[in-house]
C-alpha cells in the first residue's frame, strides 16, 4: 500500500476493500465484523445496525441531496439485511461560513425520507470547523433496525439462484458526474437515491424468500455482485444484454468510457433468490414508481467460485472484475 492514502481508496471497489481489511479489520476483528454485511446483525439476530458517512460534491443533484442521502444510505443497508428502519443518530459536520438556508433545506428533505423508512432520529452531534476544513457539510447516520426475516446474508448466495436488480442501474454515478461537470447533455439523468425499505417491506410481506439483497452504492453492480461470489464461493453468470441502462446513462457511460456496472446506485439493489420466485418478485417490485425496468440478470453456478461472469449477447463471456482507480470521489 501506499504511504499516504489515495482517492482511489475510498472508491468501493478494490482499493477500498483492500484498506478496510489491511487497517480496519485485522486490529478491530470480531465475528460480526468479519461477516461484512450491508449491516451488522446483532442480539441473536434480532437487530441490524450500521452506519455511514456522507460528503457528497454537490450538496443538491439531480434527484437528490445529502439530507435525503443520508437517510437512504444508512436505511438502505438496514433493509438489505431484512431489518426494518427504527432508529438513527445524526452526526452533522459544518464548515464556518455556510448557509443557515441550505441546511434548513438538508435538514427537512433527511426528514422526508426518515417519513418514508417510518424510522426517527434519536441523537445527533453537530460541530462547526474553521472554514476550508470541510467542504460546506459532512454528515454521518448511524441506525438500528427491527429484522423480520432472519438469515439473510451475502454468504447466502446459492448455485441454483436467481439474480434480480431492482431498476435500471447507474443513475446516482451518472448523475453527479453530470451535476459536477455540468454536462448540458445530460441534463436529463437523475439519481435513483430512494429508500428501499417499502419495496423490501412489500417482497417479505408477500412471501418472498432472498437469500441476499445488496444496494449497489460505490463500486455500483460489480462491486456488490463481486462482494458475493467472495462471500458466498460461488459464480454469479450476468447477461449483458439483460441489465436495464436508460439511455441518457447509456449516453454518459459511452461519452466519458465508464462502465454502467461500475456506477454507483443509490436506490438500486440486486437480489439472489430461489428461481421459483423470480417472476412473481420482479412483478412486486414493478409495482413500485421508479422500478418498472426491475429485470432477472442471471443466475447463480458454481463453475468459477468467487468470480463473476458477464455473458454478451454474442455467445462470449468474460470475468467482470471489482472496479479500481479512481472512480467518482465524493459521490455519496
Ligand atoms: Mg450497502
């Protein structure tokens, strides 16, 4: 590693899991953080609880901004354990010199969304420093939430499986990138950024049964496809041609050469479930404003444990790997 630390390492892809488990995991192990889920899973199973940081550049995009970001992210990760939203602490970091209406304006749209989750927040910090020692806000959620159905986990990945993805992917990395260079074009793009609690809450109650739910946030598709083939020993298979890209992000992938499966989604999450309940799971989930392009990607071999396979359309297939570099800094 590097003697100093690189943007590169807070990209959600390679970089980023390298750090974490060089620095973070080896003197802070313990069982449950070795498991590495979306949130912790603690009290015999009963609670999940996580947190996150947030120092998104800009504050307001496309779809979006940090206040409701904060409360997706941290929420968001409790829903993919199974966990309802209940509780969240708010830490807010502020820069000398900013103004007292565009917090009002986070502040009020977080509270929106903590409506949406039915979660409250509980505790919070608030400290101010010297101007130029943070860009305008930084904001850290922490949050628990009551899990309804056990068991599910990103080590639960089976041959056999079906693989679902809840929208049409790259939305949130394709529109800060659009935000931040002002790409006229492109006006057009906006962030998936939602909570994906109501439509997690509408799977379980009709009867749904995920082995593994993961929002794609930093590192988008690859990464979260990647964690699982690690996670779980098996051989995620993706047809190219199944995953739903709009075309304005489609548009932007092809101008600026990303990739949609590397963006990052900030309402968007992948599924692995029993085939027998893939068609009757994406119809719940198109029900939903937003998820009408849900679509079953692939399914889930054992023919090369711990790597993902993209097929073409072509009848060619190749490894698609964990982004690295340095993707989109700031982008949640
Ligand atoms: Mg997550």
């Amino acid at each position: 590693m590097n003697r100093t630390i690189t943007l590169a390492q807070g990209n959600g892809g390679e970089e980023n899991r390298e750090l974490i488990s060089r620095l973070f995991f080896k003197p802070l192990a313990n069982e449950i953080l070795e498991r590495a889920e979306d949130a912790a899973v603690i009290e015999e199973g009963r609670l999940a609880f996580t947190t996150d940081s947030f120092t998104v550049s800009p504050l307001f995009f496309p779809g979006g901004d940090i206040g409701k970001l904060s409360v997706c992210g941290t929420c968001n990760d409790l829903a993919m354990m199974g966990a309802r939203p209940k509780y969240l602490t708010l830490g807010v970091i502020l820069e000398e010199g900013f103004e007292t209406q565009a917090l009002e304006r986070i502040v009020e749209s977080l509270s929106r969304e903590l409506n949406r989750n039915g979660a409250i927040v509980v505790a919070g910090d608030t400290k101010v420093v010297p101007k130029g020692s943070v860009d305008g806000v930084f904001l850290n959620t922490s949050g628990i939430g009551e899990i309804l159905v056990e068991g599910i986990s990103a080590s639960r990945v089976c041959p056999g499986d079906a693989i679902l993805v809840s929208r049409d992917i790259g939305r949130h990395g394709a529109a800060i990138f659009a935000g931040r260079e002002g790409i006229e074009l492109s006006s057009a793009v906006e962030s998936d950024c939602a909570s994906l609690w109501p439509m997690v809450e509408a799977l379980l109650k009709e009867g749904i049964t995920p082995h593994a739910m993961r929002d794609a946030t930093r590192g988008g598709v690859a990464s979260a496809l990647g964690e699982w083939a690690e996670a779980s020993g098996v051989s995620p298979e993706i047809d190219e041609g199944a995953l739903p890209v709009s075309a304005e992000v489609a548009g932007i992938c092809e101008m600026l050469g990303f990739e949609a499966t590397a963006l990052a989604n900030e309402g968007t999450f992948l599924l692995a479930l029993p085939p027998g309940e893939a068609s009757r799971a994406l119809e719940i989930l198109r029900r939903f404003e937003g998820n009408e392009s849900a679509a079953i990607i692939g399914e889930v071999t054992d023919r090369y444990p711990g790597r993902v396979v993209l097929r073409s359309s072509w009848g060619t297939s190749r490894f698609l790997e964990m982004p690295t570099g340095e993707l989109l800094p700031r982008i949640c």
